[in-house]
C-alpha cells in the first residue's frame, strides 16, 4: 500500500536554511521540492537586466507589462543533485544569488501581480501533494491547508554570518555588516507589505536553529513529517 503523500510548506526568515532543509527532506522522502525565494530572485534578475530597476527606482507598472514574458522553471541537475532555476530557459542559479538581487527581492516581491503569478504557478506546481516548498508565504497563502508547516528563525549575526559564507563559497564580493543590515531590511520588508507578509501560521511549529545543526534539525522535521505520513501523533 503506498504511502500517504503530505504537503510541507517551510517559512521563516532570510538565511534561516530553510531551502537547505526543505531540500533534504524532500530528497529523503522523495518528494519534489520547489525553492519559491529562487522564483522571486529569477524575477528580479529580469528586472535588473531588462532596465526595470534603474537606481533607486523599481518601474512597477513595467515589471507587470512584463510578466508574460517571465517563465520560470526547475531542472534538476544529475550532477549536483539538486533542482536549478531557469529564466526563459537560461540556468540562473548563481545569477539570481548576487548582491544587486538581494538588494532588490523583496521590493520586487510585495508588487501584488507578481505574487498573485507566482502564487499560481506554486499551487499548480503542489497539486498532487508530496511535495516540501519553502518561502515566506507557503504556510499562509500558499497552501494554507498543508498538512505540515515549520516556521524558522535563527539569530541575526548566525543568521549573516551563513549568508557571507554562502556567498563566500560562490565568490561574491561581500562584507559581514552588508549582509547584516540587508538581511534586516529583507526582514522588514517581507513583514510589512501589503500582499502576503510574513508571518507564521496559527498552527505552524516553530523551530529556532541558532544552535541546531544540520542534520540535528533535519531529524527533527523529518520526525514530524513521517508521524503525519504514518498517522501517527
């Protein structure tokens, strides 16, 4: 008899490795896994490259114009075993890590149309269950009846300091107090909009990895998810 297929939807704030865990467990479940923060990304890279950002201005109404002409879709890579990006059919998925897309994410996300495509094209993508996806509206807008959700969070300087060695590692220029402080705006930022805030759900378990390792906090959302698979409590 197969299993009882779930779907776990993964929130919290910026560097809190929730696409790391959300990953993992999907890979050990087998599941699909969908990293929603690299859509947003993918977008704002369009922008950036398409003359919608220009200084300290974000051109609204032109990014919705251009919203047909956004697709977006994951490949999964053989060889490093994980699932990579593709804007209109090219591989961005060191692309849309860079500084400049950091700065400008979360402007890019509160735009109302943009999320309402994205949001749409998440559901379309979790239709059939079995699937973890991580972001900062997964629990909430996206799929508010998902059997499982976690909501992460880790101290600020822990936080930066993943980031910087994450950035580090694919060689992009960048300082401890930069990271910090956008990782503070992004913060700001995603609880303050308008159009699907962050926030954790009624009914979403918090988990705080300041402390946690790796696989010390994916045991421990894998514990959860496989009760629920197996109707355990």
């Amino acid at each position: 008899m197969p299993r009882r297929k779930i779907t776990i939807a993964v929130d919290g704030y910026s560097s809190c490795g929730k696409s790391t865990i959300a990953r993992a467990l999907a890979s050990r479940l087998s599941y699909n896994y969908v990293d929603t923060g690299a859509m947003y990304r993918a977008v704002t890279l369009y922008a950036l490259n398409n003359g919608l950002i220009n200084g300290r201005t974000l051109d609204e109404e032109g990014l919705i114009d251009e919203l047909d002409a956004i697709h977006i879709e994951f490949h999964f890579n053989p060889e490093t075993k994980v699932s990579e990006i593709l804007l209109n059919g090219e591989n961005v998925e060191n692309d849309i890590r860079q500084m400049d897309v950091n700065d400008w994410v979360s402007q890019v996300s509160k735009v109302a149309a943009v999320r309402k495509k994205m949001v749409k094209m998440q559901q379309e993508l979790g239709k059939g269950k079995g699937i973890a996806m991580d972001g900062r509206d997964i629990g909430t807008t996206v799929f508010p009846d998902a059997e499982l959700k976690i909501f992460m969070t880790a101290d600020p300087d822990v936080r930066a300091l993943r980031r910087l060695a994450e950035l580090e590692s694919k060689q992009i220029p960048a300082h401890f107090e930069q990271v910090k402080e956008n990782l503070l705006q992004r913060d700001h930022e995603d609880m303050n909009r308008s159009e699907s805030p962050l926030r954790k759900a009624a009914d979403a378990i918090t988990i705080d990895n300041t402390h946690l390792s790796p696989d010390e906090q994916l045991k421990m959302v894998e514990q959860l998810a496989l009760n629920l698979i197996e109707g355990r409590k």
